[in-house]
C-alpha cells in the first residue's frame, strides 16, 4: 500500500527553542507568503516518496481553503479527499474509510484560508535556501505531534513544487507536482465524498 502523507501520528514532537532567521531570510518568507496565499487552486500529476522506501503517482486537485483531492494510480487503490471538514482516506483494497479533522492533519496548514507564517499558532522549525529552491518546515504550534509540514518553493518566480510531510513516527512522505496547472476552474463534486458503505452512496467518479 502507498503510504499516505496525509495523516498525522500520535507521538510528540521536538520544537525548535528559538530559529534565527536573518532580516533577509525573514522578507523572503513575507514574500514566498504573500506568493502562497495567491494560490487557489492546482490541479496537477504527482510523483510520491517515502522515507520507508514507498512510491506511489496519481493525480491531485487543490482548492483553497479545506478542498483537496488525491487520486492513487493503480495498484494502490487508495483515493484521498479532504472537504473542508475533513480528511478522507478511502482504502478500496480493504473497504475501509477514516476521517481525520482537517485541523490534525500537517497537511490541512497548505489548505488553510490564508498562511500566515507569523502566526504563534504556526512555528517555523527550518528554512533551507539552496539558491534555487526555499525550503520551509512548520508545525501547528499546539499540535506539534500531528507532525510536520514543509514547503518547497522555486525561485524566479516563485512557484509550489513539493512538499514533504513527516508524520510522528518519523516516516516522511514527499509529493512532487509534475505539470501543475494553479488558478483553473475545478468542479466542487471533486472534494465530496460519498461513502461507498453507506446505503444509497456509491464510488465517485475520477476527476480526470
């Protein structure tokens, strides 16, 4: 099964004390904000890695804030679906469904409405610049054990390219954005979910 870089885990996690950020560094992160929150929706192919030797690919659709959509391609038969509220993992292999609340998950920080990376409810836990590439990690600063979130953002201009979650258990999942459309029109049917168990509701058709 491909893992899932979505669901948070249950152990704690270590916080930074305090990260010395440069005024340089701390205007390029107004700046990569400001470019984030630009951001409504993506659609695009997706390449994903695991620190635990997985791979997997498919096909993701973003709508901000709270809407994302995660399509498996097969042999993985795992469809993915957050809704606002929250976040779905349908296991089809095994018929099983769980939610997690949006607010739980490290992922649900790159679906909220606006990012605010000065926020105390936010803590910045690295920033890497290689020249090309800026590199952020943040945690939800009350709920550092639902893991972390960090953002990989090029240059020139500025564009979202991956992004990794690393859950509790330390596992990190990266998932790398190939031909990403950001700004179309995507149907809202895409980000809801109808329970395959439930009477009445069956499999929702792809996005593609």
């Amino acid at each position: 099964m491909a893992a899932l870089p979505l669901l948070p885990g249950e152990a704690s996690a270590t916080i930074p004390s305090s990260l010395q950020l440069t005024a340089e560094t701390r205007q390029e992160l107004q700046d990569i904000q400001a470019y984030l929150n630009t951001i409504r929706t993506v659609e695009s192919d997706f390449l994903q890695t695991s620190s635990n030797g997985e791979h997997a690919s498919g096909r993701l659709y973003m709508s901000r804030p709270g809407k994302l959509r995660v399509e498996y391609t097969p042999p993985p038969a795992i469809l993915v679906v957050a809704d606002g509220t929250f976040l779905i993992y349908y296991d089809k292999a095994l018929d099983q469904v769980s939610y997690v609340p949006l607010s739980a998950s490290p992922a649900g920080i790159l679906l909220d409405k606006r990012i605010n990376l000065d926020d105390p409810a936010l803590t910045i836990t690295d920033v890497v610049d290689d020249g090309d590439t800026v590199r952020i990690s943040v945690v939800r600063t009350e709920s550092a054990g639902d893991g972390s979130l960090t953002l990989f953002v090029t240059k020139s201009p500025w564009q979202l390219s991956e992004w990794e979650v690393t859950d509790a258990q330390g596992i990190t999942t990266r998932v790398t954005l190939a031909n990403p459309v950001f700004g179309g029109s995507l149907n809202a049917k895409l980000f809801e979910f109808r329970n395959p168990r439930m009477p009445g509701e069956g499999d929702y058709p792809s996005g593609r």
